[in-house]
C-alpha cells in the first residue's frame, strides 16, 4: 500500500521513541496500527463495493442486450411467420381455383358425352324420349 521498505520503517521508529519516549511509544504503535487497520478495512470495502456494482452494471448490461437479440429474433420469426401464411394462403386459393377449373372442365365433359350419348341414342331409336 505505501510500498516502505525496512530502512524506512526503522528510521521512523527511531524518531517516534526520540519524539515520543519510550512509556508513550507502545501505547502510539498501538493506536497507529489500529487506525492502519481501519483504513485498510474501509480499503477493502469500498474495494469489494465497487466489484460488486461493476459485475451488476454488466450483468445488467448482459441481460439488457441478451433481451434485445430476443426481441430480434422473435421480430424475425413473426416475418418469417406472416410470409409462410402469405404462401399458404396463396397456395391454397391457387389449389381451390384449379379444383373448380378442374370441375368445371370435367362436367362440361360429361355434358358433351352425355350429349354424344342422347344423340346416339336418338340416332338409333328415331323417337327416343331421353333428355337430360
């Protein structure tokens, strides 16, 4: 913390027993290291705070762009969603308007061999009552 080595820490006892004497000397080296000791504590603590407020804010910001990329993803998939129903529902009429092309085609065949019919019959039998 204030990086002092040996020689520092022994110049610094020497002129606190010069300045302080020796009966007052233990008594200063205690409330010294007590007030060392509460510093260091409040250190580590608004250390340790300022840790836990970084690892919210970026969890927060995680979960903020986490939501985000959901919330494209899901947009895309609602795209992807209306133009599947666009293709179904293009599909379907197509399919529906070929089924009633297909019928009418086929009862307009069935017209003209029921008429090939009557006429044949009629051919054949020149006062046949069969119509349609």
């Amino acid at each position: 913390m204030f990086d002092i080595g040996f020689s520092e820490l022994f110049l610094i006892a020497i002129v606190a027993l010069v300045v302080l004497g020796p009966e007052r000397l233990p008594k200063a080296a205690r409330f010294a290291g007590l007030w060392v000791r509460r510093a260091r504590a409040q250190w580590y603590s608004v250390k340790s705070e300022l840790e836990n407020e970084l690892a919210s804010e970026e969890l927060k910001r995680t979960l903020r762009d986490t939501r985000q990329a959901v919330a494209d993803i899901d947009a895309d998939i609602r795209t992807a969603q209306a133009e599947a129903r666009r293709e179904f529902d293009s599909m379907q009429a197509q399919i529906e308007h070929d089924a009633t092309d297909d019928r009418a085609d086929s009862t307009a065949l069935i017209d003209s061999d029921d008429k090939a019919i009557i006429d044949a019959v009629e051919a054949t039998d020149g006062s046949s009552d069969v119509r349609r």
